[in-house]
C-alpha cells in the first residue's frame, strides 16, 4: 500500500509503498503522536528506512490493502 506523508517547511511529501496494514500503520502514528515520540521509523517494500520527525508532520496519507483491479467494471 502507498503511504504519503506531509511535512511542514517542504514543497514535496514524503511517498512510498509498505508492506504494513493500514491499521498497522495508523497505529504507529497515532501512538507516535499522543506519546510525544520524537520520531516515526518506516520501511518501505523495498527495504529502505525513513525517519520523520513527528513535530514535522502535517499528514498522513493511508493507501488501502486492496489491490486495484484491472479491466472494465459493468
């Protein structure tokens, strides 16, 4: 799933694809954000690590687990 992430002071938000649940994800920030956590530790599909500062965030972006379908819908 793609997750986006808004930071305060940056023209371009933070975009790449997880592994993780939405709910896990959502989880992670929330906790993040009502703990006073300095900072927010992803990784992407492809094994790289983001660190985002958490006084930095101005969204999160949560894709859905549902893959997209390929064709016509009638």
């Amino acid at each position: 799933m793609e997750i986006r992430i808004g930071l305060a002071n940056t023209a371009r938000e933070l975009s790449f694809e997880s592994d993780e649940t939405a709910e896990a994800v959502k989880k992670t920030v929330t906790d993040a954000l009502e703990a006073g956590t300095g900072h927010l530790s992803f990784t992407d599909a492809k094994g790289n690590s983001y660190v985002v500062p958490t006084t930095a965030i101005t969204f999160v972006e949560v894709g859905t687990d549902q893959s997209r379908r390929v064709g016509f819908v009638a």
